[in-house]
C-alpha cells in the first residue's frame, strides 16, 4: 500500500497541481516561491493539525475573487473550497484491516483509496454569510467583503474529510481523524531548525542534547533490554546516595520533629529516586572530542549540527512510526501498532551545509531510509524531501525528481522527470546523454531563472565582462549620461544582466539535445554559438562565410530547422527567437498573446560599422576591435608572431593586420594566427579597460544579452 498521487485544488499558488509520489524516495525541486512549502503546510493542515489554522488568503487570488462574486451576484448553486486529494494504491498482499470499511468500489479491478479533505463553504450557508455582510458594512463602511472573510471566515466555512470513490466523487462517507491516522502517519522536519553556535555572554544552544532526551523517550521500548540495565545502575546509586542523604539531612528531619511532626506515628526519610528520563533530560550533554579535549556542541559549525540534528530527529521519527506492537499509548490506552503508510517530510536538508557535505547526506539518506523501513514490521514508508540545492538534486534518483515551477500567470505546475524519456522518443542516446550531463555537472539549471548555452570557453571567460559592459551602458543611458546610443541598445524593460539569477553552461555543440529539456523546464534560454561556415564542394572545410554555401553547426541547423544558408545569414535578430509550437521551433510572433519567446540563438551576424561576417567569434571580435589589437600585439601572447606560407618563408603578425584592415577580411588572421582561443580570451580579459569600455562586443551577442535582460 502507498501514497501514489495527490491533487491539490485551490490553495495559495497551487491552483490545480497534481504530484506523483515514488514508493520510496521523491524529490522535489524548484526555484523560491513555487509552491513547496505550500505542499507541506497543506499536507499538516489536514493530517496534523487538529484545529482550523486556515486563513482567508490560503484560497488562491482568482479563487478568492470567485468566492466574492458568488457571494455578491449569487452566480453558480455550488460548493466553495480548497482541497486535497491522496490517491492510495493497495494491494491483494496488503493487510486491509484500517481501509477494509472505507473501500466504496468492490470492483476487483479498482485497487484505489481516495481521502479528500476539503475547506468548504457550503452553498446552503451563502444566505447567511450574505446577512451578516449587509450588517458589517453597515458598521464598516470603508471595509470590503474580502475584509469580512478574512476576519469571519471560519464562522461559515469548515473542514471536512472523507473517503471519495475513484472517479466518482458523489458516493463518498466521512472519516475520522483517528481513522486517518491508522492509514497514515505524517511526520515532518522543517526548514526552521532550531540548531544555533551562540558563544560568550549569550544562552547556550542544547539542541542536540535535548534531542537525545528525546531519542531516548522515542526508542525506550524498542531497547528494553538496555533501558533495563541502565535502570539497575540508578537503582545501585539510589543505595549509595541515601547512605549519605541520612546526614546531609539530618538537620532538617531533626528541625521538622521539632515543630511538631510525630516521630513515633511514622517516620521522614528523604531518599534518593533516580529516574531514567530525569537523567537523560536535564544531565545529558552532546560533546564532542578535538584531539584529546571534549568541547560543547555549540562549539561545533551550524553545518554540522544540521546534519546532526537531522538524524537525530529522522530516528526519533523512525521510532515513532513503528510503535512498539503491544505497548498501549499513553493517552488512548490502546495498543499502538504502525500506520499502514508512514510519510517522512524533510524540507531543505541543505541549510547550512557545504557542498561536501550535502553530497553524503542525500548518498547516506537510501540507507537511513532502509533501515527505517526494517522497524516498520511490512508497512510503507514513504519520504519527501524538498531542496533548492543542485548538489543534492545531482546526486539523487533521475527519475524519482518532481519539478515544482511557475507559469506566467502566477500558477504552479508540477513535472515529473521521468516523463522527460517519453518525449525524447526514439532517441534514447540523447536522453541518456542528458541525464549523466545534469546529474554529473549542471543541476543548477533546474534553479535558474534564465539560461545562456555555450560552445566553449572563450565565451565563458568573457561573457561575463560584456554583461558588466552591458550593464554600465544601460546604466549610463538611465543617468542621461549616454548621449549618443546605438540602435540595438534603444530597448525597453532593461534589467541588469548580472543581477539576475543566470546560469550559463557549457555544452559545446550539444545544445539540441536539451530541447525537450528546455521545453520541460520552460526557462528563457539564449544559445550563443557560431555560424561555422564550409563549403562541401572543398571537403567540408572551414572557410570564411563569404565563400561558404553551408553551416555545419548543428545547433542552428536544428532549431533553425536547416534553413539555406543565404537565409541564415540574412536573418535578422527577431526572426532568431524561437517558440516551440505542436512540437517544433518556429519564429517567435509577437502578435500571437499564446506565443512565448522561449529561446533565442545569437550566431555572428554582418557588422554594421564595417559590413563584415564572422565566422566564429574570434574573427568577429578582431574585426570590431583591430585597431585595440593592434596597439596591444606585443602583449597578446596568444598570437603567433609570423606564419609560414609556401611562397614565402614568413608572413609576420602586422603584415597580417594591415592586410585585414585592407582588405576588411579578417578570417585568416583569427584562424591562422591566434595559437589557443582560451588564450586569446585571457588576453583581452588583460588588455581591456574596466567595464570593457575600450571594447566593442559584437552585435550578435549584445543582441542575444539585451534580449536576455528583459
């Protein structure tokens, strides 16, 4: 038996969300603000909390709003609410002893439990929510109705629980909390850890201390043979201690006689009663050994006392779930025995952990989980973890990942990773390529609010100085301090590239192999890459775009769906942005309110101040900044001081740059004599001036940026 989905309806940013839970492990992923912890707190609502803790404003914005005119206009004869739906699978081996009286559908075929808990406001109260909110406004003039139902909602609306058919949610019978709990046991470790290193003068933390109190509270039944042991040493001290409570005391037993107490009638021993839980509560102390000391735990790092303050509370939850069988509950007096599904939350494990360690947790937690499932005598156990760490999610199961992210009306989908191997069909070693990239290398992408793709590491070591460039520009022409602005910088909705949270990869020239990704994770993406111009009639060779007649680059002939090559060249910025519509890339239509500018590919396109086209962007970048290269050749190493040629023993560097400037050609000097690109880079990254502002970037990447920053 296991929790195999839950829907959510209406609450806060989750407006129609359905999740799909693996057996064991589910990870869930997303950037801020995207509904994770809604999940959560929905979850406590209904299967922890036992009072109403809902606020008007948990309703989602447009649920709100329909909740109002329904009760303004009185549009629609229905029920208003939120709601959450767990979708139970079980099996013929499963016991069914807490589910048999719930199970509406006898149909051998239909293995399905569906528990649906609603915030409700019925529709037989609407006449009287109405009557009261005539009588406020008459008090409250100023106030709206959305005023009224924050402050009187509970008064109307209420909770309700129940077991629903499959599919057919008009036969359905109510369920008791008690009930819920024998089916499932939700147990939680939230972000809000209460670990802290306060040092000198501050209260000390024990927050470790006071969990292996209660630890210990949680595991006693289950070491009965040490907590038995451990009560035999109290009892040996107990003897020895009242030998000497006998004197410490003697004086006051002696006083006590004296104003009156019979001695003859009965006598006053003040004993020694060590209890095993008083120990352990107020005398235990986690430390911890540097060399040959043993230091307070609050002398230890946050990180550490984190991971430690996890495990501790994932055994105490451990312990918890499986119930020792025989014992009665304290306060039931019933014998307790494991909930048919056991589901752990643990929201962000990260906090203050490094990398390292954030690697071993989410490696290390399979086994933990194991291990918890071993006490739990054949029943589920089921585990949630939400995370904002790329290192935890490279680490974990592809396909067990849950990607929580948001549209551009403000709701939230969830997305399964394992439906990303359907969509790549028949190419199966595309997926496979993607799935060890993102586990090994790039996870941060799943984080990102933009992407830019990358061919090499010329671009990686200079983008991010065209994008401070960038930056200042805009930033200047803000002051009023530009006066003169070139075209393409004449944009609207500027937002300062290294502000923004972006994510720039490498992928070489595998960036068609993430399309479906892209799709999936729906992000702005600009592909920065190179024309790469041959001529098949010469082999295929390289050879400067003016000669060329193909591209054998094949990102652009992928999503560029291998368009001729005169038209690629001619295209223009906007006809490189990209949607992708039933199933292909096509240019992006601003006029059509359903299309989305999802991707952009930038390529070197013909400079206007010099009518020039590269053909990678090297050439491209010499042809813009000849006269500062040639002011510095002494400097950039990365150029061969001379070539030789077959009719001539040598062609020196500046020979080569006043033919360039002649014949305004500047292919061969990019290509035959700078020795290593990555070199190149550094040495423009050492000549430039800050802010690059005695550089010129070429116009396909400050076009591909400034498209980027809106």
């Amino acid at each position: 038996m296991n929790i195999k989905q839950i829907k959510i309806t209406n609450f806060r940013l989750l407006k129609t969300v359905s999740i799909d839970l693996e057996k064991g492990l589910s990870l869930i992923i997303g950037k801020n603000n995207t509904g994770k912890t809604s999940f959560l707190v929905l979850l406590e609502r209904f299967l922890i909390d036992t009072e109403n803790t809902f606020v008007f404003e948990d309703f989602h914005i447009e649920y709100q709003k329909k909740i109002c005119k329904e009760i303004e206009c009185q549009v629609d004869k229905k029920d208003f609410k939120l709601q959450l739906d767990i979708i139970i699978e079980y099996f013929e081996d499963d016991n069914l002893e807490n589910i048999g009286d719930f199970i509406l559908n006898l149909n051998p075929d239909n293995n399905i439990l569906q528990l649906s808990f609603e915030y409700c406001l019925p529709f037989e109260k609407l006449s009287k929510i109405k009557e009261k909110y005539r009588h406020f406004k008459k008090d409250f003039e100023d106030k709206t109705l959305i005023d009224f139902l924050k402050k009187y909602h509970k008064n109307y609306f209420e909770r309700n629980k129940k077991v629903v058919e499959y599919e057919n949610e008009s036969n359905y019978i109510f369920i008791e909390d008690k009930q819920i709990r024998k089916i499932i046991n939700l147990q939680t470790i939230s972000a809000k850890r209460e670990v802290a290193n306060e040092e000198g003068g501050r209260k000390n933390n024990k927050t470790l201390s006071k969990l292996s109190f209660d630890y210990f509270e949680a595991s006693k039944y289950s070491n009965d043979d040490k907590v038995t042991g451990l009560q035999k040493e109290l009892m040996k001290t107990d003897d020895k201690l009242n030998d000497s409570y006998k004197e410490i005391f003697k004086e006051i037993r002696e006083l006590v006689e004296d104003f009156g107490y019979n001695k003859d009638e009965s006598k006053i021993e003040i004993m020694s009663n060590l209890e095993e839980l008083n120990i352990l509560k107020r005398n235990t102390s986690v430390m911890y050994q540097q060399n040959e000391h043993f230091l307070p735990e609050h002398y230890n790092g946050l990180g550490y006392m984190n991971l430690f303050a996890l495990i501790f509370r994932i055994h105490i939850i451990f312990e918890g779930f499986a119930k020792k069988t025989g014992k009665p509950s304290e306060k039931s007096k019933e014998i307790e025995k494991p909930s048919d599904i056991n589901l752990l939350f643990i929201e962000e494990p990260e906090a203050h952990t490094h990398p390292q360690m954030q690697y071993v947790f989410i490696k290390k937690i399979d086994t933990l989980l194991e291990k918890g499932k071993e006490k739990l005598n054949k029943k589920t156990l089921q585990t949630v973890i939400t995370t904002h760490s790329a290192h935890i999610t490279s680490q974990s199961h592809f396909n067990g990942i849950k990607y929580f992210s948001k549209n551009i009306d403000n709701t939230i989908i969830v997305k399964n990773l394992s439906v990303l191997e359907e969509k790549y069909g028949t190419k199966k070693e595309n997926f496979k390529f993607l799935k060890q990239y993102l586990t090994l290398n790039n996870s941060e992408l799943f984080f990102a609010d933009k992407i830019i793709f990358i061919e090499g590491d010329t671009e990686r070591l200079l983008l991010p100085a065209m994008m401070k460039k960038l930056d200042k520009e805009e930033e200047k022409k803000k002051l009023g301090e530009m006066k003169k602005i070139n075209e393409v910088q004449k944009e609207d909705n500027y937002k300062p590239l290294l502000s923004q949270n972006i994510s720039m990869v490498h992928v070489g020239a595998n960036s068609k192999i993430f399309d479906e990704f892209l799709v999936f994770l729906d992000i702005k993406t600009l592909i920065i890459t190179d024309i790469d111009s041959v001529k098949p009639s010469q082999n295929g060779s390289s050879c400067p775009v003016s000669v060329g007649t193909h591209t054998k680059n094949y990102s652009i002939r992928h999503f560029l769906n291998d368009m001729p090559f005169s038209t690629l060249k001619s295209l223009s910025h906007q006809q490189k942005i990209l949607s992708k519509i039933s199933g292909e890339w096509k240019q992006y239509v601003k006029e059509d309110k359903k299309d989305k500018e999802m991707l952009c590919i930038a390529y070197q396109t013909k400079e206007e101040n010099n009518s020039y086209h590269g053909r990678s962007f090297e050439d491209a970048f010499i042809s813009l900044n000849l006269t500062f290269i040639e002011s510095k050749k002494d400097e950039f190493r990365s150029f061969k001081k001379y070539i030789k040629e077959k009719d001539k023993d040598k062609v020196e560097l500046g020979d080569a740059i006043i033919k360039a400037k002649e014949t305004n050609d500047y292919y061969d000097l990019a290509n035959d004599y700078i020795s290593k690109k990555t070199d190149f880079a550094i040495d423009i990254l050492y000549c430039g001036e800050e802010y690059f502002s005695n550089l010129h970037i070429p116009t396909y990447i400050k076009e591909g940026l400034l498209w980027l920053s809106k």
